[in-house]
C-alpha cells in the first residue's frame, strides 16, 4: 500500500471518531436541555437521564483517546516522510557534488 492511501486511510478513521464525538456532544446536550427544562418528573427518570449524561461523557472521552492515537499516527509518519526527504536531497546534494 502506498503512502497517501494509508494516510487516507487514517484521516478517515479520525473523522469517524469526530463524528462519534459529535453525536455523543449532542446527546449529552439533549439530556442536559432536557434535565433544565423540566421535562423529567419526579422519580426514576432523573436517575436514568443523570446516567445518560454519565455515559456521553464517557463516550467522548473514549473517541477523544482514538483521535488523540490516530492523530499520533499521523505525527510519526510526518516525522519518517521528513526523513525520508532528508535522505533524497542528501543523496542528491552528493550526487552534484561528484559531478562537480
């Protein structure tokens, strides 16, 4: 496989997890538009909604630790392209040089 398709490859998986993100921030908003409206009634729906909040914020917190390691992914290979450019402009500059 080459190069830009990988890196393809993971920015689409990092924009899927933003998307996860992005829903799991809409939910949390809906409960907690929800909670401070007043559309809960005493009982046992608070407790269902305070869990729903619960379980959003850990959803983003889960797809933010994805992004964060795909992202890092992305970084390393940033990190082996620059040498890979450094290593054909010294072969290069050498080359010129003997020819010199």
């Amino acid at each position: 496989m080459n190069y830009a398709l990988i890196t393809l490859q993971k920015v689409r998986a990092i924009v899927e997890a933003l998307g996860r993100y992005a829903e799991a921030v809409d939910s949390l908003e809906t409960n907690l538009k929800m909670m401070t409206q007043g559309h809960i009634h005493e009982g046992g729906a608070v407790g269902d909604m305070f869990s729903g909040c619960e379980n959003d914020l850990e959803n983003m917190e889960v797809v933010y630790k994805q992004a964060q390691m795909l992202a890092s992914t992305l970084r390393e290979e940033i990190d082996e392209q620059r040498q890979r450019v450094k290593k054909v402009k010294e072969k290069v500059e050498k080359g010129w040089k003997s020819q010199a």
